[in-house]
C-alpha cells in the first residue's frame, strides 16, 4: 500500500522529475528493507530545498544519504538518495579545500587532489563513502579528523531554509568555517550525513593538506592483488610490533611529537593480515603467521619526505625511537610487494572491508575518543572481553586484539575494538550485542566517550546536560519534526 | 537449486557501494569512475549489483512482488559482471550469479521482457536471434573455405550470428578467414549448418534455450572433430569457453578467441604483421572476453559452520583477474605505427559497451548511452580509433559515435591486422 496519496507523490515528482521518485515496493529493500514514503533523488540545492518545504507542508519525515552504508530509517519517511548530486565544485589549490556535493566519493577527490599535491582525511569508512562524510581515518596524524576538515557549508535546513555557514554567509568564499558569517559549528558538525543532520547538507568545503607522494600511485596487476610496481620516492611503510603496550605507547608519543609519521595507525596483526590477503582463508593463514611474527602490540606506519634528506632524516628518527622503545619490524611488511600492498590500501582505500565483513559478513564495534594511553588501556579490557566469544567460535579469532591511533601527531585520538561475526547466527549475534553494551558501558562509567553510548536522556546528564540544550534546539529549527535521527549525535 | 543457493551470498553484502564503481585505487577522478552503468543511467540504489541482491534476497524471504519498475531494474544490467569484480576485491561473495539466477527465475515466471520474448521466438523458429535475410554461410561464399562438416580441420572458426547475418559486420568473418588462410592455418566453418551458441539466450535470462542450443551445437562441433574453436565473437567465446564448461558440455574443446590466435601466430612467426597502420588506437575489453573470459571452476562444498562465510573446500571466486587482458594487447602493439594508449578504465574494470544482457534489444537508448560514455573515454586518451575485439561492441560503439558526429574511428582487431599483412 502506497504511503503517500497520489496527489502528494505527484507534488514530489513534480520537483525531480518522474525517472527521479519511486515508491514501489519492490524497490525498497535495495534501501534498508524498510517501508519508506518515497524514494527520491534530488539533482541540486534548490530541489532539496524544494523537497524539504513539501516535507513540512505535508509533515513527512525525511532523512537524506549518500551511498548509504548504513543507518536507521523508520517507516514512512522520504528519503533522499544524493546519488545526483556528485559534482566537484572547486579544488582551490591555494586556499587548500575542496567543496564538493554529498555524492563525490572519497576516492574521487582523493585522486583530484593528488595530482595537485593535496590530500585530504579519508574516513574509517573507506574511500567508497562521500568526501562530506565526518569521521576519523588512516592518515589523521597530517590530515586530521572529523569536524576539523569542515569549512564552510550549504545547509538545507529542516525547515527548507537554505543556510551558508562560515565565510560563505557573508561572501562567495568557501575557506573558513566559522566566519565571517555563522560558525554554527555546534550544529552542524555532527550533522554530515549518514550522521543526524537535522536537514542537508548539499555542499561543504573540506580542508585539504600537502600530499608529498607521487601524484598516482604506479599500481598493477590485476584486483583482487593490486601491488605497486616499485615504491614511491622518498616514501616507506612498515610494522613495528613491541614487548609492551608501554612501549608501544612510548613510541607513538615520541613519533608524534617528532612529527615524523604520514599515517600511524595502531593496527594489530589481524588487521594486517586481512588487508594483504586476497581472501579468508589466506587471511587465516597470514594471521597465524603474523602472530609469530610479532612480539606484542604493534603499529602500522607510513613515513613520506618531500625530499630524499627529509625522508632520510625522518626515516632515521623513526629507527631510534623504535629501536629506544625494543620495537621490531615485521619482516613480511619489508617485503616490497607487501609495503606496495599496504601503501596504496591505506592512503587509497582506507575501508576495512578486508578486515570487517569480508569474515563474515557483519562487525559490532566500539570506537571510543580521548587520551590514548588511557582508551588503549580500556581497549585491553574489552579485548579480554572478547576471548570468551573466541574460545565458543562465535566471533573470529583476531587475537582478542584492537586499534587506534593518533590525531594532529598528538595524544588524543581514537581507539577502537570489534568483533566479527555472522550475522546469520542468531546466538553469536546475541553474545556480540551483550558484549558491546558491558564494554560500552564500562567506557561511559571509566568517563571514556564511546560513540556506541546509549540514548541521550541516558548520557546528558553526564555531559552537562547537553540533550535539554540540544533538544531545544531541534526544536527551533525543526518545528515540524520532519527529521529522522539515528546514529551518534554528540 | 537456483536464487535460493546464493541466499548466503547475497546476504554478505554489506551496501558498501564499492560495486558501483571501479576498484578505489583505481579511481583517478570523478570523470570515469563508475563500473556500473546500470547505476550511472538509472540511479536508483536497487540498479547497482549490491541493491539488486538486496532485493532477490528479500524476496526470497518475502515473496516474489514483480511490478513494473522491478522489472526495469531486472532487465536494464548488461550482466557485465564489472560490479563481481569491484566487490571481489575486498569480500569473497558471488556478485553476479545471483544477479543472473534472478532473471532466470523472472522469466520462468512469466515475468520477461516482450523484446527479448522476441528475440528467443526468433531463436526458437530461425535458430538465430537476428533478423536473417539471406543464409547464414553466405559471407563465406566465394571465399574457399574448408567445409568442416565434410573435410577434418584443426581449428573450427566459428563467425557468430552477428558477424554471419548483419552486412555490415560480415566483414569480421571475411577479414578473419582471410588472415588464417594467409597464416597457413588449417581452419574450417560450418558454414549454413553453423548455429547460435546460446549465449544470448543465456543473458536475457532463457537458460533452457541456452542449454538446449549448446547440446544441439556440441554434438555438431563434436562431430567434427576439430579440437580447437575459435571465434571473434566475446558472447561466443564466453559461450564455448565459460557457459559450455559450466554445464559440461565442453569437455576438452580447446576455445580461442581470434586475438589469442593471433597472438600466437604472431609469436610463432606465422603471421608477420609488416606494413605501418599509422594509427593512434586504445583498446576496449568486451566484458565476455575480459573479466568474463575467465576459465571456469567446477568448485562443490559446503559452507563450515561458525563464525566466517567460508567453504570445505575453499570457494574460488571468478575475480576477473585470469581474463584475456594480454593477446588482444600483444596483437595491437605488434602492428607497425599503432601509437597505443589504454582508457581508465580496462581490463578487469573495464566500462561496458552496453550491448550485453539483453539491453541492446530490450532497451536500446541505455545501451547507446552506454556506449557514448566509453566513447568519450576513448576521445579523453586522445586515440584517433577505438578497437575492440566484439562485432556487438563495434556495432554499439558504431552507433554512438555515429549520434555523437564524433570522428572518432571503430575497428575490430582482425581489420587492423589485415591492414599490417
Ligand atoms: S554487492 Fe558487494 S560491493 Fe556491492 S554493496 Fe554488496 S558487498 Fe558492497
Ligand atoms: S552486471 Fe554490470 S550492469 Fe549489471 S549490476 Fe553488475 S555492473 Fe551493473
């Protein structure tokens, strides 16, 4: 039974376009399995404008994406695929950002700015998500993370009120996020969609960094084994595992401070495994070997020079540190078709895909923000955790092990910890959920920030209260209540 | 066992949308990006592989609800299996098999597209699926050729429907029986007894036509005795190489596509390319040559219980990484004053040319767009000529860049290594 009377689907349609809206039923699984009002696939500013006004007029919930991972979509809403609107508006070399619509991919811009030298955060979620996307990834330690790239922004409000924050409020310019003109970072910043956005953004300039690597990478053979043919000039990646987290911690701090590191990325061995390999079982097989190979906690990192004394100055500040903190290289990470492998994997790809669902199809996971050597420490509790769903064989076996690294070559940066399963497997589902609620609630009770904590009324209290402040304000600006939240919001 | 032995396959799909578009490193803007061009035409999630097996797989939980637009989604997917290729990258899932199970299972239900009804009752009655004016071994008259019904011959050549009926793509065959008879190669055709290799069929979604026109054609090919087929057609050679093998009609048939002969002759000194093309050419991979090529695997076992979607014995998964990239590749550089340069987009991630699954009849205008898209590749490289080694493709790309008033020139390989013999 269609949701929406003919005369308002007519309304929609008459916005996008009939070969733009759909609500047949058939069509609907490809989008969450969920009922919706209507699918529909806005081409420009102006037209989600459009459609959010109808949203309000006939008071329909709507929520908007991009290539739509993942999310929570209740019955009956519009949704608003952005798979039209994937234009690169401008690259501005000088001023170092790039505005883009909410459907250019990471690995879009990502190839664009390399050719100019730039590079950008690819989020955890891979270079397959939208560049708009807010989140932490591989290469944070010069790129940043999350609402720290995000400069100006086109925001459709809930309302249907075009807003355009920073100094694109009071000029044509893209390059500041907070003035002159609103900031509304407060916002806005855990708005990028597939997050909460109360409304949509169709446009946002992201900061762009100095890429001091080739300006594309020399990659042959063929999928699923792509690997470089030689590697870049001035550019190295390696594994460094540790007799402690101690001293592991101890070598990520002094790196940091140095300022030596392109990506550090607290991989463990399971996670190094997965993104060499070609398929599960030589992942298992790798894994094993890996595991002998290392002494302990490791990380994964890659140094790039812009020049051969660059290189070769931090090249040689990397071994004493490491050799200081009783680090060792993995020998396998030495070989050049494996360094070629993990160079392109986590500049170009950065998505986990090897490492999350390619086991089993499903991953529950905790990512938790702070000081790492604490969150790392609250990491080993919820690794331990994790043995006993091992030992039953309900999650794969990654050695109980977890990640992270750090952001702006600082202290404070993200840890994370999953575990994998088949979702097809009701009882190892059930013990994952269980498991991610102790450890998430352990990490709330520590006062670590945990991005799978619970409802707001249940954390606000804790956080100054910040849910009364914030519901009023979804309030004033969503009167109707047409948007949909789902997801972490603070 | 049909839709219902991927239920675990399709259920792997974790909407990551990397099928929509090539492997990531290999993603060098937002000009040429996109694998699918099913989700670059249409748009809609549920036209990329992943929003297609997340609807049979509801489906086959739910019931079957077709309604029109389904359909437009079943039939409008050239099966180029370029979304198998980026998914298979990272995840061990079957991509396109589900995808093509789910059109069987449309059209067993009465659930077909009338074009395409057309084209198998054309089948069915002519024993082509193109309108045939004229006999089949007609472009084969005056030419000499060895009856291989008659006369034992090594090779069989066998031209295609397309290549046999249409005027203008006659000349593939010509061309083709030429160069081997000037290679001193002891080849024969079937001539009018030759027949439709199926595959067609295949792709609209017709397997039982499909697997009653390969019985009917193996035994005639059998009876030959020739040991090796080859042909210049990618459907056919997909046919013969891959579909045959899966239903075990091939047994030891050697398949050769006309590029790997050559390439071999060329190796062998048996064919010496000498005369200058001067051209400026990049190269298309027809799907069917290239990630499709790909021998097949007879792989049985069963799913291990626990915790990962693995095998006893493990599951190889036709990654497109075993295609024929190379001959086709060997042949051209080979030719004097061919100034070559590859696309974005080739090989394993090749674009489509928008003429397989059926779309070059059911729905014309996408398949041309398709086409258009790659020719603009091919303008972007600079190439004064596109060359392919598929009649279906040089007749798509003919048609595009015939509505684009493009100058851009159409070759199949065997006219350009005519030209530099
Ligand atoms: S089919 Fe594969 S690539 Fe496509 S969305 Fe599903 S898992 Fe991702
Ligand atoms: S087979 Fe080709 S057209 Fe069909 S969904 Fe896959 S990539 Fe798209």
């Amino acid at each position: 039974m269609a949701i929406l009377s003919r005369d308002v689907y007519k309304e929609f349609e008459d916005v996008v376009g009939p070969e733009n809206i759909t609500d047949d039923p058939a069509l609907m699984p490809s989008y969450f399995n969920t009922e919706h009002a209507a699918i529909v696939l806005p081409g420009s500013t102006k037209e989600v404008q459009a459609l959010v006004k109808l949203c309000n007029k006939h008071k329909l919930r709507f929520r908007a994406i991009c290539t739509g991972w993942t999310g929570m979509f209740p019955r009956g809403i519009v949704l608003f695929d952005l798979r039209r609107m994937n234009r690169i508006i401008e690259i501005n070399e000088k001023n170092m950002y790039a505005v883009v619509e909410p459907y250019v991919i990471s690995a879009e811009l990502q190839a664009e700015c390399m050719k100019r030298g730039l590079n950008f955060c690819i989020k955890g979620a891979g270079s397959n998500c939208t560049a708009l996307l807010r989140g932490h990834g591989h290469m944070d330690q010069t790129t940043s993370g999350d609402d720290r790239n995000h400069l100006a922004i086109e925001w459709v409000t809930p309302e249907g009120e075009i807003v355009r924050t920073g100094s694109l409020g009071s000029s044509d310019e893209w390059f500041c996020g907070d003035g002159p003109g609103p900031s509304l970072r407060a916002i806005l910043t855990s708005a990028v969609p597939p997050g909460v956005t109360p409304g949509v953004f169709t446009k946002a300039a992201i900061k762009l960094y100095h890429w001091p690597g080739p300006t594309k990478f020399p990659v042959v053979g063929h999928s699923p084994r792509y690997t470089l043919s030689h590697i870049p000039p001035n550019m190295m990646a390696r594994y460094y595992s540790f007799p402690s987290v101690e001293k592991m911690w101890q070598a990520e701090i002094r790196i940091g401070e140095a300022e030596i590191a392109y990506e550090l990325m607290g991989f463990n061995a399971a996670m190094v495994a997965a993104n060499i390999t070609t398929c599960n079982e030589e992942d298992e097989a790798m894994f094993k070997r890996l595991s002998r190979e290392v002494q302990g906690p490791g990380f994964f990192i890659i140094i790039a020079g812009n020049s051969a004394d660059d290189f070769a100055y931090k090249k040689k500040v990397l071994e004493n540190i490491v050799a200081e903190a009783g680090g060792k290289s993995l020998k396998t990470v030495e070989d050049p078709e494996i360094e070629g492998i993990l160079l392109c994997q986590c500049i170009r790809i950065s998505a986990s895909i090897r490492e999350t669902f390619r086991p089993g199809g499903a991953f529950n996971s905790i990512p938790i923000m702070g000081q790492r050597d604490l969150t790392i420490k609250w990491a080993i509790g919820a690794g331990e955790a994790k043995k006993p769903l091992i030992e039953k064989g309900l999650i794969v076996d990654d050695g109980g092990a977890f990640f992270g690294w750090g952001v702006e070559h600082g202290h404070l940066g993200k840890t994370e910890i999953f575990c994998k399963y088949d979702p097809s497997n009701t009882e190892a589902k059930k013990a994952v959920e269980q498991w991610q609620k102790e450890q998430t609630a352990r990490a709330f009770k520590e006062r670590y920030f945990a991005l799978t904590m619970g409802d707001q009324t249940e954390i606000g209290p804790a956080l100054s209260n910040y849910h009364i402040w914030w519901q009023k304000t979804v309030k004033a600006i969503d009167p109707n209540s047409v948007t949909t939240e789902s997801g972490p919001l603070v | 066992m049909g839709l219902e032995q991927y239920q675990g396959d399709m259920n792997m799909c974790c909407r990551c949308s990397c099928c929509k578009f090539i492997p990531m490193q290999k993603v060098m803007g937002p000009q040429f990006s996109y694998a699918c061009p099913s989700i670059a035409k249409y748009n809609f999630h549920a036209y990329s592989g992943g929003g297609r097996l997340n609807i049979a797989s509801a489906m086959l939980k739910n019931g079957f609800n077709y309604t029109d637009k389904l359909l437009h989604v079943v039939y409008n997917c050239q099966l180029c299996g370029a979304c198998q290729v980026s998914c298979n990258y990272a995840m061990d899932m079957e991509v396109l098999e589900p995808i093509t199970e789910f059109r069987f299972k449309c059209v067993e239900d009465g659930k077909t597209s009338p074009a395409l009804d057309k084209a198998v009752a054309r089948l069915r009655k002519t024993g082509s699926m193109l309108e045939a004016s004229g006999r089949r071994g007609d472009w084969a008259k005056d030419l000499n050729l060895k009856d291989a019904t008659k006369e034992k011959v090594d090779i069989l050549y066998h031209a295609g429907c397309l290549s046999s009926y249409d005027k203008d793509a006659q000349k593939l065959a010509k061309t083709t029986a030429q160069v081997l008879q000037k290679a001193g190669v002891n080849f024969g055709i079937l001539g009018d007894a030759e027949m439709c290799c199926g595959s067609r069929a295949y792709q609209m979604g017709y397997r039982d036509d499909f697997l009653k026109q390969a019985e009917k054609y193996m035994a005639l090919i059998r009876k030959t005795g020739a040991r090796t087929l080859v042909t210049g057609c990618a459907d056919g050679y997909h046919a013969f190489k891959v579909l045959y093998d899966k239903f075990n009609f091939k047994k030891d048939l050697e398949v050769l596509h006309t590029s790997e002969l050559f390439a071999r002759l060329i190796k062998e000194g048996k064919l010496k390319p000498r005369r200058k093309v001067n051209l400026a050419v990049t190269y298309h991979d027809p799907c069917r040559l290239g990630r499709l090529g790909e021998p097949y695997i007879h792989w049985q076992g069963k799913k291990i219980p626990g915790d990962k979607f693995v095998f006893d014995p493990p599951k190889p998964y036709r990654r497109g990484t075993n295609g024929v990239y190379y001959p086709p590749r060997d042949v051209i550089k080979s030719l004097p004053g061919i100034k070559f340069t590859e696309m974005t987009r080739i090989m394993e991630y090749s674009w489509c040319c928008g003429a397989g699954g059926g779309v070059n009849e059911s729905n014309p205008e996408f398949s041309i767009w398709a086409a258009k898209e790659r020719v603009r590749e091919a303008i972007a490289t600079g190439a004064e000529a596109i060359v392919s080694t598929c009649p279906w493709c040089e007749q798509n790309f003919s048609t595009a860049i015939k509505e684009m008033n493009s100058s851009l020139k159409v070759y199949d390989i065997v006219e350009l290594v005519a030209r530099a013999i």
